[in-house]
C-alpha cells in the first residue's frame, strides 16, 4: 500500500545480513539501491521503494477490501496464464536476474511448454476466441 514504509535496521544492530538476502537485494535492485538500503538504514517511504524497483505497483490504502481486490485481480491474472510456461519462464527470469542462467536449462523448459497439452489448448482458445482451460501438462 503507499501508505508502507522500509527500513533494514541490520547494521545499526551491528548484523551483518545474510548472503542470499544481499545477493537477491544487488541482482534486484542493483548495486547503489541495495547500499542504500543496507548501509544507511533510512527509512524509505513506498513512493521510493517503487522508484528503486522494490517494489512493482503500489495501491492507494484505500480499505482491506480495496486491497484484496486489488491482489485477487493479481492472482487471476495469474492464474489465467500456464502453469508450466508461467513457472519456467519464471523460474528462468529468476535465473537471469540472479546471473545463473544456462541457456541449455532455459531451452529445456522452452521444450517442456512447446510439446504441451497447454500450448496445444492456447493456440486453440485464441483461434476460437474464448479463455483457455490450462491443466499444466
């Protein structure tokens, strides 16, 4: 909500954060947003946090119901996509993100979606204009 706020009091406690938390923080965020985070330990109000890419969208406080709606619309949009392709090209953007991509694990995953049921039922849901019905295989 653009109500939130973030602060990462680790250093002022004299704690060094974890490695994998640093690592996401700098592959996410780059390097000078992540420092800023974990080195000076301000907090930053969620106008800030969306400009440095932590965060992707923010939603105007406006009630729990206005919120739930707004994260339901989300999870549909979601769930309207396929379960393999949407998992491995998520899977492969974490990769990327992280630089651990291996583009033979990454073809693989693209060979999963390509031989599919779900591709098969897609392809026939747009010619037919109507929502596809995704079973994830």
């Amino acid at each position: 909500v653009d109500t939130m706020e973030l602060r990462m009091p680790a250093v002022r406690l004299g704690l060094h954060y974890y490695p994998s938390g640093l690592q996401r923080a700098v592959a996410r965020l780059g390097l000078q947003a992540a420092k800023r985070l974990f080195l000076l330990a301000e907090t930053l109000p969620a106008a800030e946090l969306k400009a440095l890419g932590y965060l992707d969208r923010l939603s105007a406080h406006a009630g729990p119901a206005a919120l739930d709606a707004e994260v339901d619309a989300l999870a549909q949009a979601l769930d309207a996509g396929a379960p393999l392709a949407l998992r491995g090209m998520k899977q492969s953007l974490n990769e990327i993100a992280r630089a651990e991509f291996h583009l033979g694990q990454l073809r693989a995953r693209e060979a999963v979606c390509a031989a599919s049921d779900d591709l098969r039922e897609g392809k026939a849901a747009f010619a037919e204009k109507r929502a596809a019905r995704f079973l994830g295989r």
